[in-house]
C-alpha cells in the first residue's frame, strides 16, 4: 500500500511540475491557459511540491497569492494530516 501511495504522489508532484511549465508556455505565447482551479485541484490532491517547484523553476504564478499563500499552505495540511495519520497507526 506505501508502495502505491509513493508512486501516486512521485507522479501528481510530476503532473504538477509540468502543468506549470505547460501554463507558462501558454501565458507566454498568449494561448488558452489552464484554469487556476485546476493548477489549485492538482496541489489539493497531492501535488503541492511539484506546483512549489515549477512555481520557483519557471518564476510563474509568483505575484498571485492565491498560489504564493495557498499552496505551501495546502502543502502544510497534508503533511499535517499524514503527520496524524501515522501516529494514529
């Protein structure tokens, strides 16, 4: 069960990281961009790492602090959360 956990969280932190990247791309040659519900649902189901990191590596979305604010906060959450999980195991 870790095991699958692991590799779920490897690949939305991935899936995070790249629609950052994918975001930019799109801001910068002025094409249809990703809703900020969806780049906020990705952190909200596991990948706040990746969206933190492509936030930093591709400087985007850092004046906004829906994303500045909300996702080292939704990161903060769920270590909280696995932090109870765990020690209620």
């Amino acid at each position: 069960m870790l095991k699958i956990g692991l590799t779920y969280l490897f690949i939305i932190n991935l899936l995070g990281f790249f629609i950052m990247l994918m975001d930019k791309q799109r801001a910068i040659h002025r094409e249809w961009r990703i809703p900020e519900k969806t780049l906020l649902g990705i952190s909200v189901f596991g990948g706040a790492i990746g969206m933190l990191f492509g936030m930093s590596c591709f400087r985007h979305k850092t004046k906004h602090k829906k994303f500045t604010i909300g996702v080292p906060f939704i990161l903060l959450m769920q270590i909280f959360l696995i932090i109870l999980y765990f020690k209620a195991y």
